[in-house]
C-alpha cells in the first residue's frame, strides 16, 4: 500500500467515526502532540513521525520519513515494538525500551503500540512514545516540591533521594527505616563516596526527629585540641579567651547529631563520648555540671570496624555502644546494576546545572562504567559525568573522549567511542581484560547478581514485578535470565 493511499484510508477511518475534536484537524493533533508519535504500513515504513518525535529522536524527520524503522532505530537488548504489533497484531501497552538512532545512544523512552484495522484488515501502526526524562523531570520534580519543604534544618535529603534498587541498596535502605523509627545510635559504614552522609539525612528526616535541627561534624577535620569544646560546648575561663558555649549535643538536643569518621575522635575523648551516650548528659569543657543531653547519635566509618579496633583507632566499648544498629552501605563496584539508573540521575542533574544538551552516553561508556572498578564510588561517577559534561560542547551524547585520561588507562578495551550493540549487551558479564583484583570483583558480582535476579523472579508475580523490584529494565532483565540460564 503506498504512503498516500494509507493516510488516505485513515483518514477516511477517521472521517467515518463519530470523533469530534473541536474543529482541528485530527493529524495537526497528532503533530502537535507533547508526545512522541509514528505510524507505520504494514511494512514498518514510517509514514508519519511528528516534531516531538523528532526531538527525542534528535533526528530531523526527512531522516525517518519513508524508512524502514528498524533502518532508522538499532534496539539495545529487544526489538522494534511496532514489527511486533504488525506480526502479532496485538496492541503493546507502556514498554520500556532503550534503543539509539544515529544521533543518540542507550536512550530510554515508554511506548504504547496500537494495530490500525480497516475492515478488518491490517494496515499499519500507530506508536506513542514518551520521553523517559521529561517523565523523571516532571513528576519527581512536583514530587520534590512537596518533600524539600518538610526536610528538617541542615538537610537536602530523604531516601527518595537514594538512587538504586539492587538488593545489596535496597537492604541498606530497609536497616535505615528501621532504625530511624528506634531511639538507639546507628552506625554507618562504607568506603569513601558511597553516599553516608546522604543516608544520615534520610534517617534523620524519615524518624519522628525530622523537624529539629540536625547537625553534622567531621571529626577527622578538627584539631584534636577544639574537637572536644566543640562537641561538648566550654565555660568562661576553663582555658584562655574561653566563653560560655553551647556545644554540638546542646545544639542538637531533640535532633540529630551526625559525626563522621567518628574513628578519627582522639581515644581519650572516646572515653567521654561513651559516658555521654550511656548516660545521655554531657559537661561543658571547665565544668561539674551536667546537661541533659537528647540528640540521636549516628556515626560513620570509612573503614571497617575491625580493622580500625585491630589498629587501635576506635575503642571497642564505643563501637558497641555506637553501632547498635550497624549499616554497611554496598559500595558501587558491588551494585552496577544501578550504574545505569545512577548515570542517567547524574546526566539530568549536571546537564540542567550547566545549560547543556547532553542527555545519554554512548554504549563505549556505559561499558566502560561496568567494567571500571569506581574506588572513589557513586562520586566519583557523578564528578566524572559532571566533568564529561563540562568539555561535551553542543554534544547530546558523552563519549569516551569526553572522559578523563587518566580514567581511560585504569581499564584495558577498545579505545572507539562506540561499541558494537553486541558489546553493549556484554555489559553485565564478567571481563578478564581488568585489572586482577577488578576481575575478581566483577566475577563475584556476576554470581551475586544471579541469586539476587533468581530471588526476585521467583518471589515476584509477574517479571515486570520483578524488574521493577530489582530496579533494572523489563529487558535488561530478560537478557540477564538468558546470560544467567534463568527460566521464568
């Protein structure tokens, strides 16, 4: 059927229904939609391809216009929606699908595919496509109205902000609700960059403290000699030019008091701590006096606990006493199947800051990303995207030659700025051409990502459920059972 003989027949399809649409046209309604729409023939020719089309695809439409849509589109893990409607003719209601076109790479929309019947007959399809990002910067943005203004004071953070929903994150978040609803100290712990200061926030704002002050200190950025009036407050003349002062646990009081790198505090003031958390009253530096003291404690440590007791660094008596509720935050390199969702998140946030147009990366870095080892974590990612960013110019796509040298040599590959769409699906897997000790992490979180993708699945009751538990795409999920031997 040629191109004109089929938008004839739909508009005639049109014409004879009882829709009215207010005097306009029923294709200016389509081209003027604030949502991506195609037709096709019973081909897969595009017929129709409107200018919202056009801007997600970052294609000029002469260059869709006429063409086959899978000559038009390379799909990342699946196929086209539409060629599935014309075999099966069957509609395909809000599917996530990732695919490139020649000017993007690894984007991601939500699409409804109908089949087009005339007397009962197959002539074509009719496709909405949404823009996944316009999605993510509308809804959460009204969301985040909402949220920011019941955050208590000091604070910019609440779980919704946590990005990620791998088991390993997911559980950390879970011991996070949990002890932000009881009195006793929580103690975080995780390797610089994963994010401690994030989850002190979202604890402090989600328990019933979330309206007083909260109030973080790093203990290793303070001179052992101001650490302890600063914690504690002083008295006039305890020492030289000392005023009365309310401390850090005076100010806190009803709120929370957030010390990080607590195995930095000198042991003797350790000591002083452990009594002010047992018996929760505090003295000023130069007094015999006792306050009541009423702030929740939570600490962090950027090493393991043991390891700082083995050295000497944190008395064991405190570390008890502070760690009654004790979180280990993953760190990335044991979580890159949010490696995606968190690149995306930190694209949206550096490309508005800085006015650019950049909106993806290429299927080169995306591989790059799973395969580095990110010792300085989830920062490390975002400074890395943000600095992409930064030299990326008019580009609407990061690639390999926007990342820094230095990154480049830390993982042996191919130096394109693309991969092959056969690469891309080989991100998941595990590599050799590492460094041994990030071979050795990417095959164990090989094996981890297999029992967690079997758990979800089996406790799930439908694989859509199961994707959106494990936070990961409807077919990166399907790829991962095939890569891993999973049946449904």
């Amino acid at each position: 059927m040629k191109n004109t003989d089929w938008m004839a027949s739909l508009g005639r399809y049109m014409a004879d229904t009882d829709f009215d649409f207010g005097g306009i046209d029923f294709m200016q309604l389509l081209g003027d939609l604030d949502q991506g729409v195609l037709m096709t023939d019973t081909e897969g020719i595009i017929i129709f391809y409107n200018e919202t089309m056009a801007k997600i695809d970052d294609l000029d439409p002469s260059d869709a216009l006429g063409k086959k849509i899978t000559d038009v589109y390379e799909y990342l893990n699946d196929s086209s929606m539409c060629m599935r409607c014309i075999k099966h003719q069957r509609p395909i209601v809000n599917y996530s699908l990732s695919y490139r076109s020649k000017n993007t790479s690894a984007f991601n929309t939500i699409e409804s595919v109908f089949p087009l019947f005339r007397d009962g007959k197959l002539i074509g399809t009719f496709c909405i496509c949404k823009d996944f990002n316009m999605i993510e910067r509308t809804i959460p943005s009204f969301l985040n109205r909402e949220k920011k203004r019941i955050l208590g004071d000091g604070t910019r953070y609440s779980f919704e902000d946590i990005i990620g929903g791998t088991h390993e994150i997911r559980q950390a978040v879970k011991l996070a609700k949990m002890g932000a609803q009881s009195p006793s100290p929580i103690m975080l712990f995780g390797e610089t960059g994963t994010g401690k200061e994030l989850f002190a926030q979202a604890i402090h704002n989600y328990s019933d403290r979330g309206d007083r002050q909260f109030i973080a200190i790093n203990c290793a950025a303070i001179p052992e000699n101001l650490l302890e009036g600063i914690l504690f407050g002083t008295t006039k003349g305890a020492f030289t030019g000392a005023m009365d002062k309310s401390g850090l646990f005076e100010k806190a009081g009803g709120g929370t008091l957030y010390l990080d790198e607590v195995n930095s505090m000198p042991l003797g003031l350790q000591v002083k701590m452990l009594r002010a958390i047992q018996e929760k009253k505090i003295r000023r530096v130069g007094s015999v006096d006792e306050i009541d003291s009423d702030a929740k404690i939570i600490s962090s440590l950027n090493r393991e606990p043991q390891e700082s007791i083995k050295e000497g660094l944190l008395r064991i008596d405190l570390f008890y006493r502070l760690g009654v509720v004790y979180i280990r935050i993953p760190p990335l390199r044991e979580r890159r199947l949010d490696i995606e969702e968190l690149t995306r998140h930190f694209i949206h946030k550096s490309a508005k800051s800085q006015g650019k147009r950049v909106r993806a990366v290429s299927g080169g870095v995306m591989a790059f990303f799973w395969r580095y080892h990110w010792p300085g974590n989830v920062r490390e990612l975002e400074h890395i995207i943000e600095g992409a960013i930064s030299i990326a110019g008019d580009t609407t796509t990061i690639r390999r030659k926007h990342l820094p040298s230095h990154l480049l040599g830390a993982v042996d590959g191919p130096a394109d700025a693309d991969y092959t769409a056969s690469t891309v699906a080989d991100w998941s897997a595990p590599s050799t051409a590492v460094s041994p000790m990030a071979a050795g992490a990417v095959h164990r979180r090989y094996d981890l990502d297999k029992e967690a993708i079997a758990k979800a699945v089996h406790a799930a009751p439908s694989l859509s459920a199961a994707a959106r538990q494990l936070g990961i795409s409807r077919q990166l999920l399907n790829y991962k059972m095939k890569k891993f031997g999973l049946k449904p």
